[in-house]
C-alpha cells in the first residue's frame, strides 16, 4: 500500500521550485509542517508524506520494519528533493538518504533534519537522548491512546517561551486528527528507539543540516557537538528559545536556518 503525500502549495509556479519533502515525527502526521510549509511557499514546492497509521495513510503489519518503511518513503518521495524530517521524520530522512546513495541514486539532494537525533535513547556513550524512563512511560502508556497522544504534544511544547497553550492546542487539533491506533503508535515508537544512524551519519554524502531547538525538551541541543563529532562537514543551527514544536511555534525562525543553509544570502528576505 502507498503512503498518502500531501501538497500545501499548490500554486501553478510552485510547480517550478525546489521540491521540499518532509516527514513527520511520532504521535503526529504531515499536518504538522503546515506552517513552516506557508512560510516557505515562495522558496519552495512542499510536499509532506503520512507515515504508515497516521493521518490518511493505511497500516499494515510490518509497516514498521526498518527496510520496508524506507522503501515506501523512496516509493513515495518526489525526484531529486530535499527532504526534512522532523524528529522520527529525520531519522528516516537519514536513513533514506543513505539508501538512495547505496543506489547511487540522485533521488535525495540534501537532508535537513529538525529536533532529530542520531540516537534517540541515551546510552552511557550518547548521553544527549531521551532517559530511558520517559521512554518506557510512553511506551506503557500505548494502549490508552487520548492519554498518550496528549500527553506526548505536552512535552513537545515544553520550553516555549510564549503561546505554549496555543501551540498544543493547535497540535492537537491539526495533528491527532484521525488519531492512529495503539498498534501504530508502539510500532513506530519502538523503531524510534532502534534507529542508531551514528554510523550512517559518518560517512552520508549528501549536505547535511541538523536544527535543533535550545529548549527542546526532547532532542537537547546539547547533541550539537555530537553532531560535529560524527561528520564535521554537516552542519548545526539553533532555534533560540525553542521547543520540540518549533516548526510550528516558530516556523520563521525554523524557515531562517533552512534558507541560510539550502540558498545562503540569497534569501535575504527571511534571513535575519
């Protein structure tokens, strides 16, 4: 079954711009980059893909082994895009990535990945992840699906500086809707903990950006010279004052360190 990709930008000279693929992270779907997505428009033609599950694509069992997921990303995936993943999304986008370059493939231009981490359990020699017990919580938590859900955009917009509340309630209501089921949400959380992409990132070819957000509550930005440490010609920028929901808290400042990294100066309009 084909994932469900849906375009916010449909107008007739978008067509003409560089295609921005995104994906999406756990306990959320493609609605989630809407607003980077308009404040984007005029640079690029965004497209966002719905994981197995969530929003308007079909699950299956299996959905959620590794190999099988990434395919059906490549088989849903533009030509020659950009793409950005967004938590669980960057991690795939990564993965992807250095598929499509074991195939010598040009599908996958430069990959940009938000409040991603390459790791996302902490271990003794990746201690920038997520505690193991706020892992388990949520994963114990699976079953009662409302609970959970709100549970995990509350943390998302932890550290917000400004219009937390308005930010959760929009996550809520653009991003839970339909809502995927226990079978879904344990599925794809635990392929979140199995994803060790340190050694992909090592040697991925393809330009690489990591933005992370200085209050994410989730991703800390402390993995920054991890980051550096795995592959010094990929690069970090911040969100300042961010949460895990930046893209939707602060899409212009998400929007800025994407356009310094894909344009440089010739974006001037939204540099800052």
């Amino acid at each position: 079954m084909t994932l469900a990709v849906h375009t916010f930008n449909d107008a007739q000279n978008s067509q003409q711009l560089p295609v921005l693929f995104c994906v999406h992270g756990w306990a959320s779907n493609s609605q989630v980059f809407a607003p980077l997505a308009e404040t984007l428009k005029e640079y690029f033609h965004v497209v966002a893909v719905d994981l197995p599950g969530y929003g308007q694509s079909p699950y299956q069992a299996g959905d959620y082994d590794l190999p099988v997921l990434v395919e059906k990303l490549l088989a849903a995936a533009p030509a020659k895009a950009i793409w950005l993943g967004w938590s669980l999304g960057g991690m795939l986008a990564v993965q992807a990535a250095a598929q499509s370059a074991l195939k010598q493939s040009d599908q996958i231009q430069q990959v940009i990945t938000l409040c991603s981490n390459a790791l996302f359990l902490a271990d003794k020699k990746w201690k920038q992840g997520v505690p193991a017990p706020l892992y388990n919580g949520l994963l114990e938590s699976v079953d009662d699906v409302r609970t959970t859900l709100r549970r995990f955009a509350a943390l998302t917009v932890v550290g917000e500086q400004q219009n937390m509340l308005q930010t959760l309630k929009w996550l809520q209501k653009n991003t839970q809707a339909p809502a995927p089921n226990a079978e879904v949400l344990k599925a794809s959380l635990t392929l979140l903990a199995n994803i060790d992409n340190r050694a992909i990132l090592k040697t991925l070819p393809q330009p690489c950006l990591h933005v992370l957000a200085t209050d994410d509550a989730i991703v800390p930005h402390g993995v920054s010279p991890l980051y550096n440490d795995l592959n010094p010609k990929h690069l970090v920028s911040f969100v300042p004052n961010g949460s895990h929901a930046s893209l939707v808290s602060q899409p212009q400042s998400v929007a800025n360190g994407i356009l310094a990294f894909i344009h440089g100066g010739a974006a001037s309009g939204l540099m800052s």
